[in-house]
DNA sequence: CATCATTTGTTGAACATTCATTCAGTATGG
DNA sequence: CCATACTGAATGAATGTTCAACAAATGATG
C-alpha cells in the first residue's frame, strides 16, 4: 500500500542533510555549507506542501514553514516563487530520469527484458508514492496553462515515447505481431499514465500492485509470444 | 484535429442562451429570465477560464469578464467561488454521465458492442475537445486535496468502473479468454484516461484520431475473438 | 593565537498587490 | 411601484517580495 502523504514533512529532507554533511568531506557543515543543501531541502518541503495542500493553496509561507526556516528564505535561495516551482519540477524529472535510465541499464540487451524493467520501473516505490504522484498530478494540472511546465516536459516525454516505439518495432519482428508499433507504443505509455493517474487520485481499489498486474496484463495480451 | 482553447469565450455561452430563449416558452427572455440561464453563462465562463489560464489563476473577476457581467455577479449567483466550482465540476460531470449513457443505450444489448461504444463514447467531439480536457484536468489537479471534488468523482468513477468490470467478464466467457476481468478493466480503463491526459496536455503527436487507434489497437489485442 | 573585518546565510517586519466578498444603490420587468 | 436581477466601488484578508538588521563562518592581521 502507499504510505500517507501527512507524515513525513522534514524529515526526507533531514536525512538528506545529514547525509550530506557526513559522506561529503569536502562539503562544509553547519550554516555555510547550506546553498545546495538548503536548495534541497527546500524543494522537498515544495513537495510536501504541493502534495498536502495542492498547487494553488501552495504558498511560500508553507514551504518556509514546512522546511522549518523562516520567510524571507526562498527569495533568498530561489529568486520568486515561480522559480521554485520550475526547480522543483526540474528536480523530479531528474529523479525520475535517473532511475529510468537505471532500469534500463539493469535489464541487458534483451527487448523484452528492458520493456518490463521499464514499466516495473514506473511502479518502484522510490518513485510511485502518494506524495510524489501528487505533486506530479499538480503540476499537471497546471502545465497546459504555462509553457514552461510544458516545454520541461515534453521534451523528456518525447524521448520516452521514441524507446517505447523502437522497442515495440523490435518486439513485433522478432514475434510476428500485427500491431503499428507507433500505436501500441501509444496504447501501453498511455496505460502507464492513466494507471499512475489512478494511483494518484488515491481510489481505494487501486493500489500500486493491483496497477502492476494491470500493466502486466496488458503486456500479456499485447505481446503473447514474450509474456505469455 | 482539436480546436483551439482561446477563441470561443462566451460564444458556446450566448448560443446556450441564445437557444433557451429560442425553445423555452415558458422562460422569459431578458433580465428577469436568467437563474438558470444565468449560471450556465457562468460555468461555461468558468470552464473557458480553467482552460485559459488553469486553476489556480481563474479568478472571479476573470469568470465575470468572460461572461461579460460585472464583478459581483458570481456571488450573487453562486454563494461563493468554492460552489462555483463545484457546481462547475458537477455540470461537467452530468455532461459526460449524460453522453456516456446515451452510448451505452445506443449500442443495444451486444456486450462487445457496448464496449466498443463505450470507448468511442470518450473520444466524441462533443467531450473530448481541449477546452473540455483542460477543465478536467485543472480539476484534477487539485483533486486529491480537496475532498469535495474527490467524492464528487468517486462515486461515479467507481460506478463506470464496474460497468467496465461486468463487460469484461461477459466478453471473457463468451471469448474464453484468460485473464483477471477486474484487471483487464483497470487496464482498460487506466489507458483511456491516459490518453485523455496525453490530449490535455497537448503534445503534438497525439490527436483525437491516433487515440481512438491506440484505444481500438487495445481492444485488438485484449479481446482478438471480437475486435481481431 | 586573538582580534577584527568581510563575506555569506538568515531573519522577520514592512510593503504592495491581488483577489474574494460585501453591500448600498441602480435598473428593469411585471 | 414592487420585486428582483444586477452593478461596481469599498473592504479586508492573504500572499509574494523586499530589505535593513543580524548572526555565523571564513579570512586577514598583528
């Protein structure tokens, strides 16, 4: 089951603070050292709040309140309140990157095998947890209205959709399938989506591993001869 | 190909009225008419505003501009900008329940044929068109943290899913097929919302027609003995 | 090593703006 | 002339931003 969103407020960010100061032995402790590290933690107390309270009841207050500092802090950090955003977003897709790409690098040469780490991938706790899904659902429900939402994302998302697409034309020789590689490529992102969507709108009937057997059902039926 | 968001305004507005006063003997035209009429032209301006500018932008003097009433119009209407937009989410709602039936009895009583209509029923002009999605979505956005508008779509959410469900499970008798219905439905289901997303958030490559392919491309695949 | 100066991070009150709401007054249909 | 729809200026609350003062770390100096 996916934990709640209520509970965690600094603490990530601590963790991450603290591990900071002890691996990095050039990183200086204390009140210095902060820059990036402040930065941090004031993106993930971004999070919190956007998880909490949603996008437009998100507010600077909030944020310096929930990383535990005080007012003026994100001007300081980040030069406006729109900038944080932008940091924050930029910030989620590099996390979700990074382990995209892991999971790619995980699963070999084979096709069949990297198309399945891919979509476990989108399921990994790390990633698909009530409070990051509900940060990314409103940025979503912001991003057609402001272009720089927009442009962050669809260039990433674009790029996705292209390894989706050529794995799907390397499954479908090698298994004699019918299908538009195109169009199943379309068909399964857009299931990942919508079941990430499903997740985050937290129904109770939807839980992360009824979502990977609904995955993995469709991955069953749309490629029976490396599934089945 | 989707229409653009910004040009209609109070157009679909002033025709709804427009057609009120036309058929409706009983109602009056003019001022004293309104009520009813009154805030359709106010949710309609409302929906234009989600769609422009996203939720946490659409402001009460935006919703009035829009309508082409004064500043105060709206609270004399709706008590306050909250019931505003439930009602507005609740007038979306009926729409789509309204639409969705009207699919449902129009198939008769082939279960594969409900299905199939059902699909295209998400995809209809009259529903799926960017103006509406981007309403959507921007209440998506803020779904999770508002128990208001969460309950107002659970309830009907859950109720569509199971008509998914009982399909799923006739389909499956009758094509003797192997998978878990309740799990081919949340994969169903979880993809046509996504490709709704896909739409919403207007990436290029993605149109009303390639995902009526990608939805059918499913079906194809899920339920060969009917849709191969 | 002690002291002072400088740089850098931080604070919180003040400010300006935006926005939802109110309401006394106006206009209009019956 | 009454009831009702409507207006728009006034109000107050919420919030992003600024900035002068403060504190801590670092560096320079003797």
């Amino acid at each position: 089951m996916l934990e709640t969103v209520t509970s965690m407020k600094t603490s990530e960010a601590r963790d991450i603070l603290a591990e900071t100061a002890r691996k990095g032995d050039a990183e200086k402790r204390g009140r210095k050292a902060s820059k990036e590290v402040r930065q941090l933690q004031l993106i993930e107390a971004t999070i919190d709040s956007l998880a909490k309270r949603g996008y437009a009841e998100t507010t600077m207050a909030d944020v310096a309140d929930g990383a535990g500092l005080s007012r003026g802090i994100v001007n300081f950090h980040f030069e406006s309140k729109e900038k944080l955003l932008i940091a924050t977003l930029q910030h989620m897709y590099d996390e979700y990157s990074a382990h995209w790409r892991a999971s790619l690098q995980k699963a070999g040469d084979d096709p069949a095998r990297q198309l399945q780490q891919l979509v476990w991938a989108d399921f990994d706790r790390s990633i698909c947890n009530k409070r990051k899904l509900a940060a990314w659902l409103a940025f979503w429900g912001e991003a057609k209205s402001r272009p720089t939402y927009q442009a962050l994302s669809s260039s990433r998302d674009n790029y996705y959709q292209q390894v989706f697409i050529d794995l799907c034309t390397t499954l479908k020789q090698s298994g004699s399938y019918a299908y538009e590689p195109q169009v199943m490529a379309l068909a399964l992102s857009a299931m990942l989506e919508g079941l990430w969507l499903r997740l985050m709108m937290g129904t109770e009937d939807t839980t992360r591993e009824t979502a990977l057997q609904a995955a993995n059902a469709f991955l069953a039926s749309a490629f029976p001869k490396h599934y089945g």
